[in-house]
C-alpha cells in the first residue's frame, strides 16, 4: 500500500518528469550489457568470453550473445558461430535469466547474469547445468575495450 501511494504521488502529483528521468535511467542498463565481454580471471590454460546484442527479429527486451571458452591451453574448446545464449530481464533491475547452449555438448544450460553498474561488471552465474561444457560456473566479467 506504501509502495503504491509512493508511485501514485510521484507520477500524479510531484512531477511526471522524475518518473521519465527514472524510466530512461533503468532502461539503459540493458544498452550496457551490450558488446564484448571477457572473464576477469582470463589466463593462458583457460579463457572465456561472450558478446552481447539486441536482438534484430523479436523484442527489444531480448539480448542474445554468442561465447567462447577455452579451457587446458586450448585443449578443449566450446565456442559458437552462432547465438548461442539467450538473455530475458527479470523483475529486479541490471538482471537476466536465460540459457546458453554448449558447442562442445550440444546441451542447454540456464544462466543468470547481473550487471553491477558501480564496477561496470557483469556477474555470470550457471543455475542449472547440462551436458559437459567448457565456460565457467560462476565468474566476474569485464568489458573489453573496443577498437
């Protein structure tokens, strides 16, 4: 009820410009999760990364990317040519819930990712596990500098 009279005098009676400014705040988190993306803990036995892009046939909200990871000096190595994660907002802000598709296994895993603003990181994290797959469970991403 709190929650609601807050809203309600915000949007109504303060000013419909503070509800704007919020909207257009939230909505480009989901800009910043575009692009490259590489694991922090990056070293020559293993490696991950991913890109992230809006999705040109479906909804704006729906972000697919494509990853590569490379584990044992590049002995075993599980990258897509093709989409292979699939990301769709959840209810709290700066975070996603999908799937990403193993190219090793072939099989589908689901995914969390987090993005945290004040760092300019994405957290990766595996919810549900399948098949063998070469990325990690759980990571702290970076964004790679573009050229």
């Amino acid at each position: 009820m709190l929650f609601s009279y807050f809203w309600e005098k915000l949007i109504y009676e303060d000013s419909p410009s503070y509800f704007l400014i919020f909207l257009c705040f939230t909505l480009t988190f989901g800009q910043e999760l575009l692009g490259n993306w590489k694991w922090i803990e990056n070293s020559e036995e293993r490696s991950f990364r991913v890109t992230l892009f809006n999705d040109q046939d479906k909804s704006k909200s729906l972000i697919k990317g494509i990853h590569c990871g490379e584990y044992y000096n590049g002995g075993r190595v599980d990258c897509a040519s093709t989409v292979s994660i699939i990301l769709k907002p959840e209810k709290l802000p700066n975070r996603w819930s999908g799937s990403i598709k193993s190219n090793f296994s072939g099989e589908t895993s689901e995914i969390r990712v987090t993005y945290i603003p004040h760092k300019g990181q994405l957290s990766w994290e595996i919810k549900k596990a399948l098949g063998q797959f070469y990325f990690p469970y759980d990571a702290i991403l970076i964004k790679e500098n573009s050229l």
